[in-house]
C-alpha cells in the first residue's frame, strides 16, 4: 500500500475551522487508499505566546525548558487534528516525539534528528487503519530531555518521517502554490515551476524565498525524498523539489528573488593585516549572528572597508558587538544602512552558460539601477542596490530572462 | 537528607509573578537543606481553553486525545517554575509523566496511578542539587498514551511522589491557610485545625469544602503518607492530614460545612415494587449524572416519593434523564427544588459520643430551621434544610459545639 506523508504549517492549523480543512485533506488521501501519516506545527501564534510567558519569567531562559514548554504547541495540535478527523469517520491517533521516539542530538532549540526508535509503534498503528499525526518541530535527547529542531523544524520530521517509512514523497502543504519564478505579487506574470533541484531550491531558500527553510530541503536532498510544495487552501499542483535533471539545465535561470530583510553593515578603515577579518567574524559568530555576504575592499595602503550583510531584525542586538569587534582591531568606525535590497538569479543550468552575470549587470544598468555588492554562487548570483529599486530589478530581470508564462 | 514534596494548584502558577513566588518558596526548602520534589498543576484557565478548543473541533473529542492535548497545560507550568527557579540561582529540571514514568492505567481522563518506572531518573537529579519539578495530573498507559488523572489529579500526583521517594510530609499549597472548623467568612471565629484525620478530611471533602479533592486524601490514607495543606501567599502553619489520634477523638465535631451547590430533585408517585429504585439509578448512572443523598419516603399503600440531592451544574443535563427514568418505572411526576443547603457536621469523635444528632437537631430547632432531608455516616450527620438559612444554621451549629477560638 502507498504511504503519503503530508504536512501543515502553523497557518494551516491556526484555527478550528482550519484544522477541519487539513482534517478532510489527510481523510482525502486516506479513502484514496493510502496509509496516511500527518505531521502538523503548532498552531500559529502558539510559539510565540508560550516564548513570551518564558521571558517573563526569566530573561535568560534554559533551552532545555524551553523546549520542553514550547513542544507542547504541538502536542496539541495533533491532538485537535485527531480528534478532527475522527469526526470525519476515519480512525486517526497522534503521536509526540517521544511516542515516535525521534531521538535528536543534545542541541536544544536547534537540534538534529540522528534516529528513530519506535517506527514500529507508528507501523502498527497505519497497519490498524490509522491516520497517524506526528508532532512535528520535536524530539527527544538519548538522556529524555524533549528536543525542538529550531526554524523550519516541523518539514524536517515530515522529510524524516518519509525517509523512515519509505514514502515516495512528502508532501509540504502551505499557504503558496508552489515555489514561481519570482514573487507574483511583484511580477504578476511569474510562473510557477512544475519541478526544481535541491540545489536551486537550497539557493532560493537561503535567498529569503519563504516555501521552505534550507534544512528540510538539504535533509531532502541527503535522504534523496523528493519534497512536493502545495497549497493548502486549493488543489493545484505545486512544485516537486528532486534530483537536478537535464530537462532543468535547459532553463538558465529558474527563478529571481528579492530579499529586503537585510542590512548592511561596514566597518571602515580596518588595518590591513592578515588574521583581521578572522577576528572580527569570530567575534561576530561567537554572539551567533548569522551574517550573509561580505565584502571587503581596499581603499587605501594601510586600511581597508569590510561590508556585509545581515537580517535586520538582528541589527539592533548585532550593532554592539560589530563596534566591539571593530574596536578589537582598531578599525576606525561603523556604520549601517537599512535601506538596501538583495536581488538574485538562481538555475543550475548557470553551470553550462556563460556571460549570465554579465547579462543581469546589463539588465540593471539599463535601468539605471546602481550596484553596491556582488556575490555570486556556481548557481547564483546576488546584487545588492538600493532598497527602493528592489521590484523594479526582480521585474527587469525576470524579463531579461525570458521567464514569464508562455 | 530531608526530602520535602510540595504541590502548587493552578491559582499558584496562574501568571508569570505567581510563579516567582511558587520559586521563592521551593528555593527557600531547598536552601533549608532539604531535597525538593515541586508537584505543578496548569496554570489557572489553560486546562479550560484547551477543552473549549476540543469541542469546536469534536463535540465528542477521544479520550485519549484528550489528554495527549490537555495534558500540555502542566507541561508548560513545570518548565516555566524550572526557569523561574534558575533566575533565583538554584538547579532545577522539569519532568513531565512520561519522563518520570508514571504508569497509570487505561482510563483516560480519570487514570489510576498503579507504578512509577523512573524514580530513578527523579533520585539522580535530586542527587546532582537539582529541585525536581513533576507535572502533575498525568501519567501514560503502559501502552505509552498519555493519561490525565482526573480532579484532584495534581494532589494525587503529589502524594504518589511522597510516598515513592519517602518524604515525611506531602505538603499541599493551595489559597487557604488550612482546614477550618467552619467557613471563616460565615463564622468569623472559626478556628483552623491543626490536625484532622484523613476520615474526617474525606467527609469533609464530600461536603464540598474545596480545600482538596476526596481522592487524594484517600490515597494519602491507604500509602499512609500525611498531607499538609497551607497556603502559598503567606507562611502560617496549616493543617495536617493524617492518621486518627487519641487527642483527635475529644473533639466531638471537627467541623461545620455548609454546601450551597446542590439541588433536590423528587420523584413522586414511584410504584411501591422490588427494583423499581434500581432501575431508576441505574439510568441516572448510566448518564454519568453523580447523586449524593437519597431518601425514601413511603406516602401511601402503593407508591412513595424518592428525593435525592446533585449538584446545581449538573441540573440541567440530568432532568431530562430523570424524566425518562420516572417514565421507565411509571412514577406520576418529578419535581426539583434549587433553594436548598446542605449543613453537616463531622468528626471521628462521633463514634464514640451519644446524642450528637439530637443536639444538632435542636440547634436547628432552637433556630426554627425546619430539615427537610438527613442523611448521616459513621462520623457525619447532613441535613438538608432551605437555602437562605444555610449560613445561620452553621453559626448556631459551630456555636453548639463549641467550635470557636478559645
């Protein structure tokens, strides 16, 4: 019998009437004659409600109790889709992580599934006409400590769960269609794409494209499960995320994306010695602030400008640390400018083609849209410009490379 | 070294400042040198918004999962009372059922507490200096379900933890000082016991003095571990629950409770037959509808009226029941009566003293409270008399047997 694993973000269990929505999905795929396992997020906004208790009671809460409260979030909405579907007349039960037995490393919030203990505890209960609901986002230490993967958390158990019970795909439900060309509130045109490779996939979402966190699509990639996205709210198709085939290589470029979450950060005037930028990052990361491009010029003899990028929301804790980091180095000061967009073209077939760059570089000069940064991957390549010129460049772009519907 | 179990209520742990004082007091045991076990219910209001949240999504929500969701709520209290104890500066770790392994059976809901697979795991923290802090109310089936254990639960859980890790005392804080001869808001001069047995305490229970459920104490009284109920926004002495002692036995009356919560019900005209009272319970019964007092009473040859007490909240749902229940045995017609209260007196010294009905029957007397229903145990004497004089007759009564402070 085929095994079809689906999963529900928070958004799609937010609310009652939701939750009777994914209930009649799972039931759906069930009477289609699949065995049927769901793994669902908490339901939106639970999180948040049970971090903000948290802080309220210690300003530097433990991550293991963090885990342990905020694990709960899914506890109940697997429940709630349980008991949904039971009143839809199909037999369902719901399961944590610690009934799964997903046994992770010891990193609270952030942790990493290395195992599965009970898979036979779920096989029984598909093999006796369930649907089974398995908490997403949790898990368990060897030592039973609960566990949560951090971002992007509860993809992470569905792909596993597919992987562990030899699903030929997991369903990814959400509240887009699919991953398009670019964001079609900004290029209505933009089309969506029937398939696309782990690696573009893994470039888009690293870009900000919000269908899915890099790590489910990396562990996809690893396991080899294919991840189909789809809509929640209709019956479209959506976007199978598999192996790179030659049919991709034709298209050059899959898809633009725009990313207007970062800031951007430079320190000037640093001393041009080697082990600088080193000790600067190291600083940086050692207060786990994740940075994204960085770039360094030479502007004098003695000196050099070091810019990179960061997620705004970061900004206001990170500023302190780049100021001490800078002191560290006795660089001369630091300043940041809020106001940038990062605007990339993502395609494996990039590999095969020359003179890309050159043609997006084409595109924005022609309309007069200023470069400030450059990065570039083997399948990408980022500009960051001016933060009010973000959608006139992903529209440029999207032309330039012919990728509207036919 | 001294272990101390102390167990919070949902008032306790009801917003995030509560719960700072719940710490302050298990960091105050702790800090006497004592190893310290904390037992939390849910906070105030999460345990009904879980529910309510069931029942939009099932009018008939599973058992089961009903208590895979509802049992979150304490999950979320013990790790915030972990957090909360960490910003005061000593270890403590939460556990949930699962994690302490107690085994209950398969009732859900309502679940027994028959072992407990991991004190070892409790006695290794309590070892490394940790305060170990227990959800109350839940536990798992051997089947690894989640169960919740009912009203009461947390208590329950309680006192189960004291007797498997041998602590003296089960300490209950809850929003009263104690146990007291009588109501203090109805007898200003009420005084607090400083013991009562668990006898006595279980009638006390029954009458509907909230100071804790019947079942707890019960359980306290068959593992023989003694129980002492304080409150936890100050540090008077409370009273402690235990074992019937010689100098228990002087006092005749223990206490005066007064019960405003039930209603009569009467059933006239009921065929005076072999098994007619039976059949009409039984369907009551099978409605889940609890009855506390019954009274027979023969009006003519051939039928005679039965009134029996529930309470007010279950009015409702039951008069259709009782209706049908009437019909069943062909009685002519059921009448109920909301404005009743229910006076009752209690004490082991009872046993051995003559005469006490009568002297609480001319109490009432003296007062012109005319008794419409008795009922009577081995250490209690009930009657049910009119509502509006509920409260004068439990200052006559508390003044008769001489309960007030010396």
């Amino acid at each position: 019998m085929r095994l079809v694993v689906q999963k529900y973000g928070g958004s799609s269990v937010a609310n009652p009437k939701r939750i009777m929505n994914v209930a009649r999905r799972a039931v759906q795929a069930k009477r289609k004659g699949n065995q049927v396992i769901v793994v669902v997020s908490a339901m939106q906004g639970e999180t948040d409600r049970l971090i903000h208790l948290a802080y309220q009671v210690n300003p530097d809460p433990s991550r293991r109790e963090m885990d342990q409260m905020v694990s709960t979030g899914e506890q109940v909405s697997v429940a709630l889709l349980a008991m949904a579907i039971h009143r839809l007349g199909e037999k369902a039960i719901s399961m944590t992580g610690f009934q799964v037995g997903i046994v992770t490393d010891e990193l609270h919030t952030q942790a990493k599934i290395v195992d599965v203990l009970h898979a036979d505890r779920v096989k029984k209960c598909l093999r006796e006409e369930n649907i089974v609901i398995i908490a997403g986002f949790q898990g368990q230490t060897r030592n039973h400590a609960i566990t949560t993967l951090g971002r992007g958390g509860s993809d992470l158990t569905a792909v596993a769960m597919a992987k562990v019970f030899g699903a030929k795909v997991c369903e990814i439900y959400t509240d887009v269609d699919g991953v398009y060309t670019a964001d079609p509130r900004i290029v209505p045109n933009a089309r969506k794409l029937k398939e696309i490779s782990y690696e573009t996939m893994l470039e888009m979402a690293a870009l900000g494209s919000k269908v899915m966190h890099s790590r489910s699509v990396e562990v996809g990639k690893i396991y080899g499960v294919p991840i189909l996205v789809r809509s929640s709210l209709n019956h479209n198709s959506g976007t199978l995320i598999t192996e790179e085939k030659k049919s991709m290589e034709k298209e050059v470029v899959s898809g633009i994306s725009l990313n207007t979450q970062e800031a951007k950060v430079t320190i000037f005037g640093v001393p041009d010695r080697p082990g600088v930028a080193a000790k600067i990052f190291k600083i940086i990361a050692d207060h786990h602030i994740n940075v994204d491009m960085i770039i360094q010029n030479k502007t004098n003899t003695k000196t050099t400008d070091i810019s990179f990028t960061l997620m705004k929301s970061d900004l206001k804790r990170s500023l302190p640390v780049v100021e001490k980091s800078a002191e560290a180095v006795k660089a001369a000061r630091v300043a940041c400018d809020e106001d940038i967009a990062k605007v990339s073209i993502v395609g494996v077939g990039m590999r095969s083609h020359s003179g890309v760059a050159s043609k997006m570089f084409s595109a924005l000069a022609k309309e007069r849209i200023n470069i400030e940064m450059i990065s570039t991957s083997e399948i990408r390549i980022s500009c960051v410009i001016r933060g009010d010129e973000g959608k006139k460049a992903v529209r440029a772009l999207h032309q330039t490379f012919r990728l509207a519907k036919k």
